[in-house]
C-alpha cells in the first residue's frame, strides 16, 4: 500500500515522459471491498474519484458519503444487471461498463424517464475472454454507433481488462485505436499491476484499488 500523493506524483511523471500520453490523467481510487475508515482517508486527503464495482456494496457506503463529501464522483466499473439501472444512474456519475445492447437500451430509457444523462464508456473484451463481458473488438464499430446515434447515449469513452498473463500494450493500443475512430475522449485503462503501460499508451482514467488501499 503506498500513498495517495505518491501514486499522484508517479502517475504524473511518467504521463510527463511518455510520448503517447494523454494531456491530462485521472486517478480514481478503487475502493471495492475496502473498509470505510480508508475511504474516508483518501476522501480527507482531498481525493474525489472513486470506483465500485457492485452497486449494492455501493449503495450501503456512498449515499452517506456523498452528504459529507457532495463533489466526491463514483465510477461504475463492474457489470450493471439492467434491473439495478435506475438504481445506478442515480448513485453514480459515470457508468464504464456499458457492455450489451439490453443494457444500453435499458441505461437510454432511465435516462430519458429521470433526466439525469451520465457519461458512459463502453466496456470492450479486448482479449476475446469468453467469461469477461465487454463488446467483442469485431462488434465495437456498431455497437458504438448504435448507442450514440440510435440511442443518443452520451459515451464519452472505453474501457478495457486486458487478460491475465498478456501484455497489456496490445490492448491498451486496440481501444485506443477504437476511441480515435470515434472521436471519444476517455480512455479507462490501468489498474496496479499494469498502469504504466496504460499511462504510456494514452490513458486519461487509471483504475487503482489495492496499490493504494492495500490487498483486499
Ligand atoms: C478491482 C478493479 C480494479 C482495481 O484493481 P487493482 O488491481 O486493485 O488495482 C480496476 N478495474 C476494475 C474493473 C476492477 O474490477
């Protein structure tokens, strides 16, 4: 477990020496399963993007947080069931994992019904992983147009989960190849083990969890 001004700093230089980089790098702080008094930690120390992975673990620690801490902004980064659409579009203020077509036409209709219109990011399965979810690379062109212009969805970026065990350059590349194609800003990508790359290649979102809150 390192610091959070640490991890900031590190970040920072190495988006300042990489050629690919993005002009700007966000940090948002993975704090699935992690005890509260750690969130409240990174959140003292000035800290304000955050990242769950379940909506129900979310929904038991961020209402409350968000009272005291109001310009803190939670990332979805694990599978949305459609049924906990509503329920996610309004504890959340970015959803990275909009990953199948019920899913889109699910997160288009609560939109329109409650006005609240969140940036989305396409979640992509770069690696072809048939237990990962993800847009498969082959259908992302489609899928991508679909959203924006059928559904009038605001993506605003990628996300990917290279394979355990691959390098992850080759993914990082192929979304970032993607997110050129269609003009979208965001590029999620990087957690501990593998955020230098991610920062080399592009990234504007690294995901971290346990490199700064520690093994969970
Ligand atoms: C858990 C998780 C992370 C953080 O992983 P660490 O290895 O703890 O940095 C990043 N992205 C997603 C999608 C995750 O589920």
């Amino acid at each position: 477990m390192e610091g959070l001004k640490k991890i900031q700093s590190a970040l920072e230089s190495h988006r300042q020496q990489a050629f690919l980089a993005a002009p700007r790098l966000r940090l948002v702080a993975v704090s699935k399963q992690q005890p509260l008094q750690k969130i409240e930690a990174i959140l003292a120390q000035g800290h304000r993007y955050f990242g769950e992975n379940r909506v129900q673990e979310a929904e038991a620690r961020w209402p409350s947080l968000k009272t005291r801490y109001p310009d803190a902004r939670l990332h979805l980064i694990g599978p949305l069931q459609t049924n906990k659409a509503k329920q996610a579009l309004a504890l959340f203020d970015v959803i990275e994992t909009l990953d199948r077509l019920r899913l889109a036409q699910a997160l288009a209709e609560e939109m329109a019904r409650s006005g609240r219109r969140l940036p989305c990011y396409v979640q992509i399965n770069t690696g072809e992983e048939p237990q990962k979810s993800g847009i498969l690379p082959s259908q992302a062109d489609a899928f991508i147009r679909y959203c924006k212009e059928t559904l009038h969805l605001p993506v605003e970026g990628l996300m990917c989960i290279p394979p355990v065990g691959d390098h992850p350059a080759p993914h990082f590349a192929l979304l970032r190849q993607v997110a050129q194609r269609h003009g979208l800003p965001e590029l999620s990508m990087g957690m501990s083990a593998d955020w230098r790359t991610a920062v080399r290649m592009g990234a504007t979102e690294i995901r971290i969890g346990r490199a700064l809150f520690g093994e969970r």
